[in-house]
C-alpha cells in the first residue's frame, strides 16, 4: 500500500488488505485487555455479550466504516468530510482526538510486552515470582523508559515508511500467534485447575449476566469497537485501499473470524493457569495476561524460550495496531497542515508520549484513560458515524455496499436496518452506562488513589 497524494494505489492482492486489517484488530486488545475484562466482569457472562457484541454490533458497524472508505478513497478524517460533508468533518477531528488517547496508554503496556521479552530472555520474572516482577515494571522509572521505547519504534517505522515491513511482519504474525497460543493452550489444559477455569470461562452464569448487565454491557462494547478497532476511522483509512469488486462483507466477516479467534484462544491459556494457581481472575487486573503466562512459563521445559517467542509476537502485534492508531493523526497532519511526513510523526509521536507518561504514575492511571477511551470515545465514535452513514447518506452506502457483490437479494436492507435501530439503540444505551461506569470509576478507585497521594 502506498501513501495518498499521487494516483492512489489500491491492495496488490485481497489478502494485503485483509492482513492489515487483522494487523490493526489483532492486538493488546486481544491478548492483553480481553483476559481482564473477562476477569472483572465475572467470566463467561462477559464472553458471551462480548461475543453477542462483536457479530451482532461489531460486524455491522465495520461495514459502516469499509463503505466510507472504499466509496471516498480517503483516510479517517477526509473520508468522513467528503462521504458526510458539513458539520460532520468535526467527527474526523474526533477521530483524531481518540486516536491520541489511545496510543498513549497503548504505547505503556506495549511497553510492558517489550520488558517481558527481555525478561524472559534473562529468566528474571521466573527468579522473582511473577506477580512481584509485574509490580516493579508495570510502574515509575522502568515503564515510562519502556513506554519510550515503544513510542520510538512506533515513530521509526511510520516516519521511515517501512509499512510494508509491517505488512510482511503481520504475514507472520497471524500463524504464529496461533501456533505459540495453541501450545500453551495444550499445556494449561493439563493443569489441575483447567475443568473449573472452563466452566468459568466458558459456561455463562445467566443470573450473574442479569444481575450484572448495566456494568457488562458498557464493558462489552467497549471491548468489542476497541479489539475490531471499530469506532475512530481506521477501518476507513484501510479500506480507501480497496478495489469496488471487493466484497466487503466477506472481508470484514474474515476480520472478526480471525480476531475473536485469537481473544478466545488467549482466554484458554490465561483462566487455567490463573485457577490452577488459586488466583481469583479478577484480581491481577491488568496484569492478568503478565502474571499468568510467566507463571505458567516457569513451569515449562523451555519456558525462557517459549517466553521470548510468546512476548516478541505479542510486541509485533502491539506494534502493528499501534501503527493504524497513529497514521489517524498523522495523515490528518499532512492533509490538513501539509507538513511532511517524517516531521508530523517525530512531533505527534512525542506528544503523544507526554500524553501517555503520567500512566506510569500508577495501574489505576490505566483504568482510567483505558476506560475514558473505550467505554465513552470509541462508542461514541461509533454513534456519530453511524447516524451520518445509515441514517443521512444512507442511498450512498447501500450503492457502495452492493459493489463487488452479485446479488445481494435484500440483504443490504437488511443490514441498513440493523444498523439504523439495533446497533444504535445499543450503542446509545452502552454510552449512556459507560458514562455511568465512568463517574462511578472516578468517584470510586480513582478518588481513592488521589486520597493516597
Ligand atoms: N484493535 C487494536 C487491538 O486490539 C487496538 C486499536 C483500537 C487499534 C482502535 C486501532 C483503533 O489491540
């Protein structure tokens, strides 16, 4: 894929496409923040609205985002400024602002993968007991340095251009992540814990999900547009790149297929280690995917090896999603401003490491920029682009939609309508919580980390 100005090019092949895009979805929001969620919000109760979130919400809403692109043939904030025009170019500024946000705790727990490469490589989490090692460097000196270095990287290969480096890097990536997952999936299935980590993990509690909606719901939505990458134009800025005899819907449906495997597949690994080791799922919090792999990798005949391979993949997958958050904002800058590429990047990637340094103060930090961005911004994000795509422009996407596709025999209705009342009402509804959650978040946990000061 090439950068716009100059006669646009279009994918090489189907699959370049498909590939960035899993790049983008496939990330910390699979590996890292859907154990936890899972964790906090009571286990398969969560999965299952989670899954009900991602085909029901997710898929639809993707194809939203596929057909403003592939019709303007623009990144996130020119797409939705030439499909919607007027008023609506401020949602592209939204779409900025999120992307910011985003990156800059992002950038803080890939930080935390990059140290568990070497980690494993030295073997130190091992010598220190993995709870206490996730202690010392998820936080002060050792994160905000390590943060350094993942925004460094991030800045590197955007201002050099060696996307395609990604690109190949990403060909990689998705076969081994399922093969290094699948085998530690095999192994935590041997755990003694395993029988009540499935039935945990897999087997939803309706009591607890009715008791609970108001706080699941929020969270599974959050989830859902964080791991699709749903919500801030990225999956815009993708499919600007595709051909009009591409069918959409196939493509994105390839996206979830292989983004929800993978989250389902890390749930496997992280639940049995956790129950077989007595620890109560919700309390390492973020740290849980941390905690739990190295426990485990210390049980294992080449665990430091395992851990270095395990990790590595992980940062590529990190640094894949990291780079679709940030080139938001930076072919933003060169549009809008006209400034170069390489200048645009070094300057939005350093503010967005100064936006991203007080993460490093305390765990809650994360809570609460992780929370502000995925409950509210995203969801939010979602919303606007919903209402101007189905309900104002809606003849224009259900063109485009139809491209590409033989026949369709009324199936593009069908998805209008879905969009139109479901999904919104939904998303309405899933803010309006998350908001709720959000206060309480503030009134609660983050008032008392201020108290502690
Ligand atoms: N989907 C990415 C992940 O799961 C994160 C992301 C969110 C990327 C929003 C782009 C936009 O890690």
């Amino acid at each position: 894929m090439s950068n716009s100005s100059a006669g646009r090019e279009t994918w090489a092949t189907r699959i370049g496409f498909i590939l960035a895009a899993v790049g983008s979805a496939v990330g910390l929001g699979n590996i890292w923040r859907f154990p936890f969620q899972v964790g906090q919000n009571g286990g398969a109760a969560f999965v299952i609205m989670y899954l009900a979130f991602v085909v029901l919400i997710g898929f639809p809403a993707m194809m939203v985002e596929f057909v403003v692109g592939r019709k303007t043939g623009l990144n996130a904030v020119g797409g939705i400024r030439e499909f919607a025009g007027g008023r609506w170019k401020y949602l592209g500024g939204l779409f900025v602002f999120i992307g910011f946000v985003i990156l800059s705790y992002y950038s803080v727990v890939g930080g935390w993968v990059l140290r568990y490469v070497l980690g494993s490589a030295t073997g130190r989490y091992m010598a220190q007991g993995p709870g206490e090692y996730f202690g010392q460097i998820s936080v002060g000196m050792d994160a905000l340095l390590a943060h350094a270095v993942f925004m460094l990287l991030v800045i590197g290969i955007v201002a050099l251009g060696v996307k395609r480096g990604i690109e190949i890097a990403v060909k990689i990536m998705v076969p081994a992540i399922i093969a290094i997952f699948a085998v530690l999936a095999v192994y935590a299935f041997t755990l003694s814990g395993a029988g009540e980590a499935y039935s945990y993990y897999l087997s939803p509690d309706l009591g607890y999900l009715l008791d609970n909606w108001q706080s699941i719901v929020p969270a599974a939505a959050g989830q859902g547009f964080f791991t699709l990458s749903l919500g801030m134009g990225v999956m815009i800025t993708y499919a600007s790149y595709l051909s009009e005899d591409e069918n959409l819907a196939i493509d994105g449906g390839t996206v979830v297929v292989f983004n929800t495997g993978i989250s389902i597949l890390t749930g496997l690994i992280v639940f049995p280690i956790l129950f077989t080791a007595g620890v109560d799922p919700a309390a390492p919090g973020p740290g849980a995917i941390f905690v739990s792999v190295a426990e485990a990798l210390g049980d294992l005949q080449f665990g430091r090896l395992i851990g270095v391979l395990f990790f590595t993949t992980v940062a590529i997958a990190a640094l894949s999603s990291a780079i679709s958050l940030i080139e938001v904002v930076v072919s933003y800058a060169i549009d809008e401003f006209g400034i170069a590429r390489e200048r645009a990047t070094v300057f939005i990637g350093t503010a967005i490491f100064l936006l991203g340094a007080p993460v490093t103060i305390d765990i809650v930090m994360v809570d609460l920029y992780d929370i502000f961005a995925a409950q509210i911004l995203l969801v939010l994000g979602g919303i606007l682009l919903v209402t101007a795509v189905a309900w104002i422009y809606a003849d224009k996407a259900i063109d485009e939609l139809g491209k590409g596709v033989k026949s369709f025999s009324g199936l593009d209705k069908v998805w209008l309508w879905i969009v139109r009342i479901p999904v919104l009402v939904v998303l309405l509804v899933s803010l309006y919580l998350g908001i709720d959650g959000f206060i309480e978040f503030l009134q609660g946990d983050f008032a008392e980390f201020l108290n502690s000061l």
